[in-house]
C-alpha cells in the first residue's frame, strides 16, 4: 500500500501543470471512437499509447509483479493514482453539444494495457449524461492538456471511429480548431465531429 501511496503521489506531480515556457514531457497518441447505442451516441471511447519513457515509468511503478503486463488489480490501481488526478484538468476531455460545452465526465470502464514493446495504453469509455442523436444535434470532441505539460496528438491510422453504429449513416471528421489554440495560441488543437446525413 505504501508503494502504491507514493507511486500515485509521484504520477500527480509528473502530471500536474507545467510552468510557462515548458514544453511537453509525456506524449499521447489518442484514438477516439463514437460509441452508439440504438442510434445515437452514448458516449466516447478514448484509447490512450503513451510515449516509451513514461510507459517505462508506469510499468516501474505499478507492475507489482514485474513480469512487464498489468493484471486486473494492477490496471485497477493505475486507475486509482491517475485519474482522480487527471480530473483537475477536465479529463483532457472536452466534449461539445450544438456548441455547448459538457462539464467534466468521469471516465468509466478503465483499462491499463502492455503491448510487446512494453507501451503502456489507456483505454475509457466517457459516457454522455443522457444520449445524443447525432442526426439532429452536433456533438464534437477535443482531447488535449492547455497546460501543455502533456501532448495529445490522433493516431495517423484510424483515429477516429465508430463503434456499434450498425450501418447508421455517419462518419467522423477531425480539422484543426484555431478558435481553441492554447500555450500561448502556438497550439492548436484537433476537433472530432460526428457527421451525419
């Protein structure tokens, strides 16, 4: 307990803000999928890889066992020490309908993985406070720190998706949002939008 006490404690400065001037120390490469349920959207997936110096620091610090993976109780306690953190910076979680701006949404369903290459991924399903048709409202997504102490970029391959759509006619489209730039408005953000006909 006293380990994860202070693993936790040590994940909360790496990922509190950043002084000015800084540039980022942990990078993402974030998937987005639009998750349906009868038609409409009741949530966000969010799929997380981080970089290969923070992974190492997570693995060091949370695989109890050190056979390199996350079982359940580890992945558990991954959740435990990031997110009630994470929560301070909205998630890096924006999510928009017909242009008004959600409150912080508590992720659900945490996953913390290993692949062969000992990346450390985030998967967490951020459900809608009440489902959204996206054929009659706008529902748009940003994922990004505005303290610039983490990067947050999409995946080049299938970074948007949709999951259990079942043949709706929609698609998601990703443009820079320059309305949103932050850190001094050198950064700019990346919009995910639902499109539908």
């Amino acid at each position: 307990m006293i380990r994860r006490a202070v693993a936790a404690s040590a994940l909360m400065s790496m990922l509190a803000a950043a002084p000015a001037g800084a540039h980022p120390h942990v990078f993402i490469e974030n998937k987005v999928a639009f998750v349906f349920d009868a038609g409409k959207v009741t949530g966000l997936r969010l799929t997380w890889a981080f970089d290969d110096v923070f992974s190492d620091s997570l693995l060091t610090q949370f695989d109890a066992d050190g056979d390199g993976a996350f079982d359940e109780l580890e992945s558990k306690a991954v959740g435990e020490g990031i997110l009630p953190n994470l929560k301070m910076f909205h998630y890096f979680t924006y999510v928009f309908v017909d242009g008004k701006q959600l409150d912080p949404i508590d992720p659900a369903d945490f996953a913390a993985s290993v692949d062969d290459e000992r990346i450390v991924t985030f998967q967490m399903k951020v459900p809608l406070p009440q489902p959204v048709d996206p054929r009659t409202a706008a529902l748009t997504a940003e994922i990004y720190d505005s303290e610039y102490y983490v990067q947050v970029d999409l995946a080049q391959q299938d970074p948007a998706t949709l999951e259990n759509a079942d043949g709706a006619p929609c698609s998601a489209t990703v443009r820079d949002d320059t309305k949103r730039a932050y850190f001094g408005g050198v950064v700019i953000p990346q919009e995910i939008s639902l499109q539908c006909r």
